[in-house]
C-alpha cells in the first residue's frame, strides 16, 4: 500500500507533472518544427499523460500504470461530464498512437496528423489543469 501523500506534497506533486506537461507539450512542438512526427506525437502524449496523472494525483485517485490512467481518467471523469468526450478521445487516441510507434513496426505520423493534435492536447491539457484546482 503507498503511503498518503500531504496536502503540501500533493500540491508540490500536481504543480510538478502539471509543469512537467507544459514543458513536454512545448517539446512535440519543437519536434514538429523539426517534422520529426512520430517524436511529436510521442511527446503530446506524455503532455497528456502528465497531466492527467496530476488531476489524479489531486483527487486522490491511484493508478500505476498507462492503461490504469487511461481507465481512472475515463471512469472518474469522462463518464461524469466532467471532462468532454473529446478530451477523452484526445487521450485514447494519444496513448494508441505512443503504444504503436513504441511497439509495433512501421508505425508512421505525419505532419497533418501532428497539426491535427496539437491544439486538442493543448486544450485537453487546459481543462484537465482546471479540475486539479484543490477545492
């Protein structure tokens, strides 16, 4: 069983992986710059990824694997209305995408894909910084 945070360390921990997806989202814009796609998309899901454990992390809600992310964020937030069915989309799409160009072979992006996701990770990365708010 892991041991439970306090508030100071939750907080110090959000305000990290929310930093952590603002710097990892300004990376894929760096590689997409470079066109180097399957990097960029790669590195807008890890953006989100960041940022959704950070919400996570912020309502005390455990998950210690990728999937388990993609599930909690789902369950405990999609399915309520409390993130849009877009931004939901937005993530599973991302973690297919990271989950292909890491494990299979000939996985291609490219630049319309990127263009396409760029503005949805950063919206999906804005909203889920909203509902991290300690209320």
């Amino acid at each position: 069983m892991k041991q439970e945070l306090s508030p100071e360390h939750r907080a110090a921990l959000v305000d990290y992986r929310l930093e952590r997806a603002h710097q990892t989202f300004e990376e894929a814009n760096y590689m997409r710059t470079g066109n180097y796609f399957n990097a960029a998309v790669n590195r807008l899901y890890y953006a989100c990824f960041y940022a959704a454990s950070a919400l996570l992390i912020a309502k005390s809600i455990e998950a210690t694997t990728h999937n388990g992310v993609k599930t909690m964020l789902s369950f405990h937030f999609v399915r309520t209305g409390l993130l849009s069915l877009e931004h939901g989309s937005t993530f599973s799409n991302l973690f297919d995408k990271r989950h292909s160009g890491d494990y299979e072979d000939f996985a291609y992006c490219d630049a319309a894909l990127v263009d396409y996701l760029l503005p949805r990770a950063k919206a999906f990365i804005l909203a889920v910084e909203e509902l991290t708010l300690f209320k």
